[in-house]
C-alpha cells in the first residue's frame, strides 16, 4: 500500500492587500448603464410591438442583453461596493480562499464574489462565559456587520478565585485593553478572536497569581500581589502577548482592577494585618521612648541640674517609660518627700 499526500492551502499568516478601485465611480457608471439598459428595453419591446414603423432586427438581442444587464449584471455591480469606516477592516474571502483585507475608510469596489468573514460576529455562537456584558453587548451589535474592529477594545474578565504562592484563596479581577493588528491572523489562526483572548487571559493571570504571594508584611523586598501592582501588570501583559501573538492580537495594557482575600479568610487575614500593624506600631513607640529617655538624662547630666544614682535613674527611666509607651492618659503623682 502506498500513502498518498494530501495538499491545502496554508493557513495565511500575513495581511494581503485585495485589488479595489473607487466605489464612487463605479456606483455612478453602474448607474449610468442600467438607465441605458432600461432604455434599450423599453425600446426593443416598443419595435417589437410593432409601434415603429421601421423595426430593427437588433431589436430582440437588445431586449436580451438590457435584460441579462438589469437583472445580474447591474445587481453584482452594487454587491461589490464595500464601505470601510475608520480603524475597521473587511477580510474578504473569494470561494473559500483568503482574498484580502480591506482597511483604510473609505468606498470601494471588489470583486462581488467575495464574502466577507469575523468569527466573532457569528449570530449562531454562544456567549463566553468569561466575557464580560461589555463585550457581549458590542458582539451583538457586530451581528449585522461584518466589519472586524481596529480600535482599541478592553475586556474586564470576571473576578477568580486563585491560590496565590503562599495557599491563600484571594479573588482577584484584571482588565486588558487591546487591539486586532493582524486581521488575517485573527480570522483564519483561531476559531474565534475575542473568546480566545478571554480564555488566554484567565490562564494567563491564574499562572502569575500562583508565582507570587498576597502580601509580604515587613520585606519590601520581594515582590507581592498588592505591593508590587506595576511589575505584576507588566509581567502580566507580556504574558497575555505571548499567548495571543498567533492570533495577531496586541495587549496594550493590563491592569488589576480588584484585588482581595477569599470571605472564607478575610477575617482571619485582617486580624493579622492588624497584629503586624499594632507590632509595628509599638515598636517605634518603644524606640522613639527610649531615645527620648536617654536625651533627658543626657540632658540633666549636662546641665547639672540634679545628681542621680543609679537607683533614682532606674526609677526615673520606668516612670519616663511607662508615660511615653503607655495606651492610656497617666495620673500625675507629686512627691514631696524622698525615695528613701
């Protein structure tokens, strides 16, 4: 048995640029000849009515050719008029093959046989479910068109719940703006565009959040979730772009837009951060006390104001302490007497 090789065309990777003249002018001329054929009809059925006195033997090929003209020639000739808004593309398709894309505003006139294709203006596909209302709601509007948008697009994925580095469940939300920069590899390199970037930013951003920890209390150091948003969004952008380059998709920006724990650990969470808080706190009360401990009696030493043993610096020290750490206003006490 001898394996026999198939042969296709390959999948276009590149844009090209279909033959098209001005739509104006072939509008006019497309007009200009169907009055003409009208014409000529009106006048071969009047010969052959008998209602001339010289009738012509043309008149019957006449009536024919106006006829053929009106009813197929003249129709094509609107068919292939396509009118191309700014930052909007066609992709066009001639009896299944990549014909070319149509970009640039403008009218124009192509070859009436070719059809235009968007996978993502498809009426007969389902929502994703990961696509925001956003993007559903000007899906719906591409039903009737379709024309594939090159103007800067933000998708806002729904909010996930992710495991970050250290275990924690955080929910976590991320909004991407793009913009199709190659038409032919949006259209014939995936089944469709939108749902597919949707899909890759959802395993895009679960792949970053498992690299790196919610927070990361006293080291500034190394890079978290909440501390380090920048290096996240950047690190997050190029990884979107890396899984959207075949599908001539371009990330422009990335950014977190909600970032939290899971309920199940908020509360537990925010009594650690308010324990890191209150340590925090205290000890710069401690440290802030004892230099302003050791500056008074440098100062009293100083100045000579008053001689103290080592037992009244001891009990001076405590009581300076106990003010200055203290939650609470303190009770002033005055001794008149002596400490012995």
């Amino acid at each position: 048995m001898t394996a026999t090789k198939t042969t296709g065309t390959p999948v276009p990777r590149e844009e090209i640029v279909p033959k098209a003249i001005s739509g104006m002018s072939v509008l006019v001329l497309n007009i200009l000849l169907m009055l003409g054929a009208l014409a000529v009809v009106i006048l071969g059925i009047r010969e052959l009515a008998g209602m001339v006195l010289y009738p012509s033997p043309l008149a019957t090929p006449a009536i024919i050719a106006g006829s053929v003209y009106l009813s197929i020639i003249g129709p094509l000739g609107f068919i292939g008029l396509k009118v191309v808004g700014p930052n909007e593309a066609l992709v066009l398709t001639l009896f299944g093959r990549y014909y070319g894309t149509l970009r640039g505003e403008g009218f124009f006139f192509v070859n009436p046989f070719v059809i235009a294709v968007n996978p993502a203006a498809d009426p007969a596909r389902p929502a994703t479910v990961g696509v925001d209302q956003t993007m559903r709601l000007a899906a719906v509007a591409l039903k009737s068109s379709k024309k594939i948008s090159l103007k800067a697009i933000t998708l806002n994925n729904e909010k996930q719940k992710i495991n970050d580095k250290l275990g924690n469940p955080i929910i976590i939300g991320i909004v991407v703006i793009w913009q199709v920069v190659n038409t032919a590899k949006a259209v014939f390199s995936v089944d469709n565009y939108t749902e597919f970037l949707s899909i890759q930013c959802d395993s895009a951003l679960r792949n970053t959040v498992r690299d790196y920890p919610y927070d990361t209390p006293g080291d500034d150091s190394e890079i978290s979730l909440r501390g380090s948003s920048q290096e996240i969004a950047e690190k997050l952008k190029e990884e979107i772009q890396e899984k959207v380059e075949m599908a001539g998709l371009k990330i422009l920006e990335a950014r977190i837009t909600h970032l939290s724990y899971a309920p199940e650990i908020a509360a537990a969470m925010l009594q650690r951060q308010q324990a890191s808080a209150i340590i925090d706190a205290r000890q710069m009360i401690v440290e802030g006390a004892v230099s302003m401990v050791e500056m008074a009696l440098d100062k009293l030493n100083d100045k000579n104001i008053v001689q103290l043993d080592e037992e009244r610096k001891a009990a001076m020290v405590s009581n300076l302490l106990v003010v200055l750490c203290g939650n609470r206003d303190v009770q002033p006490v005055v001794n008149s007497g002596s400490l012995y």
